[in-house]
C-alpha cells in the first residue's frame, strides 16, 4: 500500500470545535482571531460558566457564545448543553446577578473566570423595623391610624373646667352617698302641698289637679331613683294606674277607697307583669325592671289616697309636710334637723287644726305626717342621686307618703 495515498477520516474522531480551521492557518484573512484563539487556548478546554449581567444593564452579555447578543436576541443552543426551563427559588444553585465583567484581560475580552458574588440578604432581615410594619401594631391600632389623619401637629383635647355635680363631685371624694335634696326641691315640696291644701275645702274635682300632678312626678321620679332612665313604657304605666284610680274614686264613695285602690292595683300591676315578659334583657335586669315597675305603680295609686281622704286632713297634712320639709332643708347637723323638722311638723298640724275645726288632734296628725316626709326624703338621698332625682322624687315622695296616713287618722280622728 502506498503511503502517500490519503487515508480515510475516521468518522469517530472527537471533533474540536474550537480548534483553527485547517485551512486558516497562523496567516491570512482570520489571523487576528487565531492569535486570539491560541492566546486563549488554555481556557477553550475548561467548561466556561456563563456570566450574567450586571444590575442596570440594557440586556447585553459578556459571555458572547451563551448569553444574548446586544441586540437581546438569544443565539440557537449548542447541541451538547443540557438547559432546564423550570422556576426555583434556590439562589444558591442559578447564578444571581453580579458586578459589571472585567474588561481588565488582554485584548478587552471579559474574563471566563468570575465567580457569582454571595446572594443577597432578604430586606427583612436587613431592615427588621420597616419589614413588617403591620405586623407589630395591634389591629385596634391600625383601625384606628385608618380611621383619622396623623395626629402629628394636632392641638391637644381641651380638657373640662366644668364644675362637678354634688353628687359626682361627692362619689370621686369618697364621701357618704347620701345627699339631702336640698332648699330649692323642698320649696318645690311645700308649694305643691300649698295647693293641696289650698284646693283640698274646695271639693274633690278641684284636689284631683294637684294630685295628677303629684302621681306624674313621683312615676318618672321613681325610675330615675333606681338607675332606670329614659323608662316610657314604666312611667306610662304607673301615671295611668294612678290616673285610673282617681276616675275611679271620683266615680264611687270615699268608704269604697281601699276596695277601689286595691282593685285598680291589681289590674295594672298585671300590665307591668306582661310589659317585662316582652323584655330580652337577661334575669337579673328583668326582675330589677319589674320591681320597680311594680313599685312605681304603687307609689302612684298610693298617691291617690289624698282624693280618699277627709278635706281638713288634707290641709292638716299637706301644711305639716311642708313645713318638716322646710325645716329639714336647713343647715343643720343631722340628728339637730330631724328633731327640728319633726317638731315643726306638729306645729304645723296644730296650726292646721285650728283653722279646718280639728282641734288639738292636728298635732298627732301633723307628727304622722311630718315622719312619712322625712322618710321620703331619705329614700330620696340614697345612692349618690343627681339633681333630677332631687327635682322629681325629692319633691314627690314626702307628700305621696303621707298619703296614707291622712287618710287613716284623718278617718279616724273625725
């Protein structure tokens, strides 16, 4: 065989790709590039890693055989590079982002050597006070920072001057919670049993006017005593059994007035009953609720017994009422006022009892009176009560308490 025949290819030899065209030697057209490829020959036969662009670039890559061209467009993949078009959030296998290459080697062509900087901590952990600013505020907090504009530079709440109420001003020092009513709800007290008594020899069709209005101010009082206010429904309740009882004694003999109160109590104190039973409060508030109905119906018909009573009892006691109201009023210590209202009580009787011709008697009637006044004035004081409660029970419960003892020893004292 000769041996300077060609010999055929061996179709199984591993092909270089980046080895110079046979037909391009060391000179001619492509010199340059083969300079290039010999000074970079060392490198040609390491796997290269391909160099991701810097932050801010416009899409152009070093790595000129992987990566995009400049114009972004991505070159056809080499037959023998495996790629995976898949997400993962593990930035320690893809290389992340890194600086600008380095153009400091030879020729200006970017080094194949660059490794990826270290990823990047989360800003969470960088800024921990700006990650989660939800997160560390309450919810009420939030509510409330979306409710209003920031506060920032907003004057101040204007805190109150306003005087307290004696009754406020005695439950934050600690005193006792008994609080007289005071002058101005006895004047109101004495004024109204003026008109009883003024009213009282003029017959019954004339005393029914005050003694409405003696029912109407003891229902609304009586609520406003126990907490319970506005209460329309109760108040109404107890002003029409009182109504109620007054057509009714105005409509019989006064003989008949315990069986007329009696009666009328019974009936209305059955419409309280059915009132609460449309209540959804809970147990306790229910009975509370119905307690004092049922004892403001009571009060109210009770009241009804100055129109039962005798005229000159009338007079007798509603001047004796007056008078221990008045007295009871003035500025004196306890147990000295007490003695002074009661005494003044029965000199109001004795005085009474002279004009209307019932003699001395009016001194016991005047005592009987006078007491059942300071009781009223007393339930009256209980609890830290306002001054509404002093304008209506204060001045309504002295006379609707004596109601039934002038009515008793006005019958039997003749």
């Amino acid at each position: 065989m000769n041996d300077n025949q060609p010999q055929p290819q061996n179709p199984y030899e591993p092909h270089d790709p980046y080895a110079p065209h046979p037909q391009q030697g060391a000179y001619g057209p492509q010199a340059s590039y083969g300079q290039q490829q010999e000074h970079y020959a060392p490198y040609a036969q390491q796997p290269q890693e391909p160099v991701w662009p810097a932050a801010g670039s416009q899409g152009h890559y070093a790595n000129d055989q992987y990566g995009y061209d400049a114009y972004g467009q991505q070159p056809p993949e080499r037959p023998d590079t495996q790629t995976w078009n898949t997400t993962t959030w593990d930035t320690g296998i893809q290389p992340l982002p890194g600086p600008a290459p380095d153009t400091s080697a030879p020729g200006g062509v970017p080094s194949q050597h660059q490794t990826a900087p270290p990823p990047e901590e989360p800003y969470a952990r960088q800024h921990p006070a700006q990650a989660r600013p939800a997160a560390a505020a309450p919810a009420g907090a939030r509510g409330a920072a979306a409710a209003k504009p920031p506060a920032a530079g907003a004057a101040p709440r204007p805190i109150s001057t306003a005087p307290l109420a004696p009754n406020q001003r005695a439950r934050a020092e600690g005193r006792s919670p008994i609080i007289p009513p005071g002058l101005k709800p006895a004047a109101l007290t004495a004024g109204l049993a003026l008109l009883l008594a003024v009213t009282a020899p003029l017959g019954r069709w004339a005393l029914v006017v005050p003694v409405v209005l003696l029912q109407a101010v003891t229902a609304a009082g009586w609520f406003r005593l126990n907490g319970m206010w506005p209460a329309r429904q109760g108040i109404a309740l107890a002003f029409l059994a009182g109504l109620t009882t007054d057509i009714a004694l105005l409509a019989t003999d006064r003989e008949n007035a315990p069986v007329v109160a009696i009666g009328t109590l019974g009936v209305w104190c059955l419409f309280v009953l059915i009132l609460q039973l449309r209540n959804r409060s809970s147990a306790d508030e229910r009975m509370y609720a119905l307690t004092a109905g049922l004892t403001s119906t009571a009060l109210a018909v009770l009241a009804a017994g100055q129109l039962a009573a005798a005229s000159h009892a009338v007079t007798v006691g509603a001047a004796a009422v007056g008078v221990a109201t008045l007295a009871r009023a003035l500025p004196l210590p306890s147990a000295v006022s007490v003695t002074v209202a009661l005494a003044a009580a029965v000199g109001a009787g004795i005085a009474a009892g002279q004009l209307t011709g019932l003699g001395p008697s009016g001194a016991l009637l005047g005592l009987a009176a006078g007491g059942c006044a300071l009781t009223g004035l007393r339930v009256a004081s209980y609890d830290y009560p306002s001054r509404f409660v002093h304008m209506t029970a204060g001045v309504a419960l002295p006379l609707t308490l004596a109601a039934p003892a002038v009515y008793v020893l006005g019958r039997a004292l003749g």
